[in-house]
C-alpha cells in the first residue's frame, strides 16, 4: 500500500470466496485443543476439567491505532496477534487460538492482504498459536482488525486485576515508553515527509524505538520466568495504555492506592535519547506513552529477593492500603500525585 | 441517529473509561459457565469434560450490512446478537456467551450507544446467553460492530457442512427470502424518501418482511424440535447468505451434489406479494435473498417421517452423488441448474 497500488490485484478479483480461501492459506496448527478450524461456520476446540477457558478482544482502526503511511502490513499483522496475546498473559493465561475479523476498504488489494497474512501466520507460529477462523467483509472506508483471542489457565489460577493486597511489590517487565517513542520519531518524520517529499529519512539510530511501536512482542517469556521462580504475582494487567492506567486499574480493581519510585522505572537508553531529542520528559513517556505492553504485577513482600533475580522485571513501588493515594517519589523523596493520563481514541485527554 | 443529532450527547463526553462502563451497564448473567465477565483484562470461563467450545464470528458494517436510515439501532444490537447465534445453532451447539467489538464513528452519541446495547442485551436475554467483554474504539468513518460468540456441543456432537450422505433428504426451517424482501421495501422507501422527502412511506402491509430483515430471530427452537423428534441432522448450516450458497456449501463439504424441488421452496405469502409487487421471481428471493438465518440440514431418508411431523421444516431436495450436479427441478419436472449466487459484499456478483 505504503507505494500506490499500481501493478497490485484488487481484492474484487478474487471474490468473496476466493478471500476467505486465502486467509485460509495461512492458518497455523500447533495447539491439540484446535478439533475443527477455519471453513465451516465455526471452529471448534477441546475443552477438559479443570481448565477455563479466558477470551479478550482488541480492535485496531486505520487511522486511530495505526497509519499504513508508517506501518509496514506484515507488522501490523504481527502486532494485531501481539497485542491480543499480550492480554491473556495479563491474565496469567497460556495463548492458544485467534479468531480474525477484517473490515477491508476498496483500496486494499491481494499484495498488502498476503503480507498482512503473512504477519498475523508469523505471530501465530511465534506464540504457538492456532488461526480457527474469522470472517472478512468489504468496509466503505476504514480498514480494521478485530481479534478474539483464547487461551487457557487451570481452574482458578486466573490473575485478576483485583488480587493485590496491601504492601506487595508493584513489579514491570522490561522497560516503560520504548513504543511511545518510536511513534514520536514516525510521526514526526511523517511530518517532515508531508513538507518535503524528497528528504529521505534516516530512522536506523532508533531502531530499537520503532521496533517496539512496530511490531511489539508479548511478553510469553516473563511468566514462564515467574513459574521458575516460584512466584505467583497476585494481581496483573498488561500495559496496553501506559503504567499510570496500569496502577490505577490495579489500584482500583483492588481497592488500593499505588506508590511508585520514579527513580526505579525502567526506561531503555533508546528512550531516553528520543526523550532528549524532542526535549521530553522520560518519565512522561514512561507512565503515560502507551503500547509497551510489558507485564505490571504485584507479588508478597517476601518475593523480593527472588524476583531480584530475574533479569527484566523491575521492582517499581509497592501497594497503599489508603485507596486515594496514588503518588510517585522523586530523587529527592518528594511525593507528587499521579496523573491518570494515556492514550484515548475517543477525543478526549483523561 | 434517525432524527439527527441536535439535544444529543456526543460520545467523547463519557470518555474510553465512561463507554466501557456504560457498555458494561448491559451485562447479562445467564450462564453458569461465565466465571469472571466484563471489566479485567479478559473473560474467564469454566470448562467441563467432554464438551467442545464452538467459536464464530460475525462482522457488520455500516453503509455494506446496514444503513442506519432505516435500520434502528436497538433492532441493529439484536440483529447483530441473532447473527452469531445462527452461526452457532448452525453447528448444533448451545450459544453462550458473546464477546463485544464496537467501532464508533464521531457522529454516534450516548443516545445511540444506549440504543444499540438495549437491542444487545434483549437479545442476550432471549438466547440466554452473556456477554463476556469486548472492545470499544474510535473510528474516523464506519460504524462497525464485530462480535465473536461462543457455545457448547457434547464432544463430537458438532455437526459440519462436511456430514451430508448421498440419497439424504435435505432440509430447511421457516420459509425463505422473507429478509431480502424486507430489505427491497425498505429500499424503495429509501429511495423514493430521497426524491420526495414529504412522502411519509407507509410499510404496515410489509411488516413481516420487515421483521425479518430489521429484527431476524435465531432458530434455537428448531433445535430443539429435532432433539424432541429424535432426529439428528448429519450435515447443517445456517441459511445467512442464501439457499443456494448454503446448498453449495454442504454440497461440496460433503462430496455430493444437491438437487432441489422448485415447487417446495417455502415462501411466505408476504414475500410472495413483494415479489408480485416488484415484479420479480419470488424463486430468486428464496434462492439468493440471504439473511434469513434458516437453518438448511440433511437426514437420513428413515427420518421422512418424523421430519413432516416438525411444523415449520420442509424437506426441499435430496443429495446427489455426483459432486457436480446442482439442480432444480421445476413442477413441470424439468431440471435448471442451481446458480452460486448470493450477497457479496466485495463489489462482485458472485
């Protein structure tokens, strides 16, 4: 799409039969429960005693959560999967199976169908995850992915937002504000582009940045840590819309307030040079950037010296009994209130 | 939407946490199985033994599967509710939960939102089913709505389009071409509005029609009159894009071929009088109307019997064994071969 359509295929010419043939193309196998998938009207999947069954769904709108200006399809194909992934890790769940629902507009052809495809199999293979079905219908205007994701947990072994208890550890995984920043140094070469057509771009020294905004990767292998390590986190979300939405939903949902040590937050070197660049505050983009989709838990008190041992989670601050605080510290041991700020389609800063 | 949008409350009011509040204001609890619903990262639900979960998904689009001129939104929330169970009882399974993608375009407000989840809840209600959770997102045009539906069949108890055997009878409940009837009305009355917008469009005598394609009911009960009869179908689907799609689907699933008989297609007289009125072929709306969201099945010619006892099931053919033969035959005894013909929404007949 990103060079015009010119020598493409329109997607007409294969029909609507012929599209659902070939999504059906890149259908992976790897999960036992998968008993039927894709081609009949539904799928249809192997349930056993003692497991549930946990499902979560996450649209992606052209134009809202992501330009095709700047985003190469068979990443978007590989995020869409991420992201969904990433919501049953938040879970404490294993991935197992994607049900993928595409609104394509006129413009889209054959070519960016297949490299999207080809990103949504990768992701598929990746999490070792089976594409059961779907359904794909022509839009007049947006191109949208929507996916339901189901994965499984042992009967009450589900990790709620909920299950914080007063004084535990608030831990993250890797580090905070990486995609934010890579979607500053897009758009603003996007920007540049618009002004100037003929200045190319040069994005390597941020590729770290871009890749975390492009093409983010769930965190699969933070839990199978934490399993090593004997620790059950005792509650969990994953950070979809920033670590300030996080706390507050951890803190909510558990009828507690949150804590954290500015000084603590994991930010990569990467981060911190775009945050130079564009003279921004790091911390902003840490708490409020978004789209990381790093794991925040908490864990009793007496983890902490295991979960030190863990490469990748950080230790960010801990649980407050008192609901309404919701506070960060500074170097200096200064408390300022947190602001519950991230990223909404719906024309509003909240 | 209907009557503009003056006195009305726009959307970004309630912000993204505000929406999925509201949404979640329509949450209805039918299902033992729904351990932890709307609100957490994902839903979590109980699995048992010797059940299967059957998963599928329906897409709708504003301006491809609806027009808001004339289709009222909290008819729109059944509908799209009715769609997926259809797909469900198509496999034989017992629907059970939802799970909820909405893309909201600026012009939708509260008004309208709260419109469309009352037809959502109504229909969960009747279905005794839940909803479990969702997306909600901003969109820069389409109003689109993805929902993925969840049931349970006994292990192996699904029933494929793949299960048809030569010589059986085939089958399908109600009567057909009713919606697609309903949608021509409704399309002329859309038409000759926009000419003459003083013409107050006067639709009683068609309201069956209009039911039909506006507010369409799933045929849980057809279910369970087979289950009552003792008749169990060996190869099924729902009728959602036409009979003769649906004929050809089980047709190639199972190998075989399908041969009609004209003069037993049910119609409604209703339909017959739309036809009548627009001078066309009622057999053309009962072959390629789709939407009616019937359920087309076969048995075995032992079932003959049982079947004439069921009101409101025709048998309407047989299954050839030469998988190349798609057939109708006219009262005269005459065979035509059967087109693939149906609603495509990708810009071709097909």
């Amino acid at each position: 799409m990103e060079k015009g359509n010119e020598n493409k295929t329109p997607l007409h010419v294969l029909g609507e039969a012929g599209i659902h043939q070939r999504i059906r193309e890149f259908s992976a196998s790897n999960r036992p429960e998968t008993i039927l998938g894709q081609g009949d009207d539904a799928a249809v999947l192997r349930q056993a005693q003692g497991k549930e069954t946990v499902v979560t769904k996450d649209l992606l709108v052209e134009g809202v959560h992501f330009d095709l200006m700047y985003c190469p399809l068979h990443h978007l194909g590989y995020k869409a999967v991420s992201v969904n992934v990433s919501d049953l890790i938040g879970m404490g769940a294993e991935p197992a199976h994607i049900v993928l629902g595409l609104g394509l507009p006129p413009k889209f052809t054959v070519e960016a169908l297949d490299a999207f495809m080809e990103g949504v199999r990768l992701a598929c293979n990746r999490y070792r995850i089976d594409l059961v079905g779907g359904d794909t219908v022509a839009t007049l205007h947006d191109f949208f992915i929507s996916i339901t994701a189901l994965g499984y947990v042992n009967a009450g072994e589900g990790i709620l937002q909920s299950g914080a208890q007063k004084n535990e550890l608030l831990c993250v995984s890797g580090n905070l504000g990486a995609a934010y920043a890579g979607f500053l140094m897009l758009d603003r070469e996007r920007r540049i582009f618009l002004e100037n057509p003929d200045v190319q771009p040069d994005l390597s020294e941020h590729a770290y940045v871009l890749e975390r905004q492009l093409k983010p990767e769930a965190r699969t292998d933070i839990w199978d840590q934490l399993n090593r390590a004997g620790i059950r986190p005792t509650s969990m979300t994953d950070v979809s819309d920033g670590l300030s939405k996080g706390c507050f939903m951890i803190g909510r949902a558990s009828g507690l307030g949150v804590r954290i040590d500015l000084e603590r937050l994991p930010i990569h070197p990467a981060t911190l040079k775009v945050a130079e660049e564009l003279k921004m505050d790091p911390y902003h983009l840490a708490l409020h950037g978004g789209e990381d989709y790093e794991i925040l838990f908490t864990i009793p008190l007496e983890s902490y010296s295991a979960i030190e041992n863990i490469e990748d989670v950080t230790v960010i601050g801990f649980m407050e009994e008192d609901p309404q605080v919701f506070q960060m510290i500074d170097r200096s041991g200064k408390s300022f209130p947190m602001q519950e700020q991230g990223w909404n389609g719906f024309g509003q800063q909240d």
